[in-house]
C-alpha cells in the first residue's frame, strides 16, 4: 500500500527570499561545526554575502576598550575582504534603524 499525504508549500515570510534564507541557515549550520570563532563568523559572512547578492559583507565586533566596532570577518571580492578587514568604524552614532540606501548610513559604513 502506498500513502501520500498532502501537502502544501510553505509560504514564504515577507520580505524574505527563500534562497537568502537557506544560504544562511547552510551558513549558520557551517559555522556551528568550525572550532574557532573567528572561522565561524567568516561562515556567517559568507552565507549573508551569498544570500544577499551584495558586494561584500562585513560582520564587525564592538570593542568596548576603544568603543569602536572592527570588520572581523569579510566575505566578498578578494580585494575588497582586504581593503575591510580589520577596519573599524565609531560606534557612536548608529542606531538600531535599517538603511536601504547607502547614502542614508551614518558616516564609516
């Protein structure tokens, strides 16, 4: 006897591709693997770069000793993981809001 069940595809979260979505649970399901962190934050920055199709991604660490916020993985353009990583940036001045344009960043992003 063969049984199939029904089913229906799962809707989509809005504003979510599903393919960034997998990207970065691969990603995440990569990085819980690596044995160091550094490895597996270069994981996650991978699987956003990837996911998003943006230039580059960049995760930065705050550094409350200096209260500046430092690029500590990279993933993009070989030139432009180079050019970023280690780069720090103030961490007064930003906010929580999300920017949909560059121009509308605050200063150092």
């Amino acid at each position: 006897m063969t049984v199939q069940a029904e089913s229906e595809a799962a809707p989509a979260a809005p504003g979510i591709a599903i393919d960034a979505l997998s990207a970065l649970a691969r990603a995440a399901a990569q990085a819980a693997r690596r044995p160091s962190v550094d490895r597996a934050l270069q994981d996650v920055a991978a699987g956003a770069h990837l996911g998003t199709g943006s230039e580059a991604a960049v995760i930065r660490l705050h550094d409350p000793a200096t209260g500046r916020l430092e690029a500590v993985a990279v993933a993009g353009p070989a030139p432009l993981e180079a050019e970023l990583h280690g780069d720090a940036i103030a961490a007064e001045g930003l906010t929580e809001d999300r920017v949909e344009l560059l121009a509308d960043a605050p200063a150092g992003i």
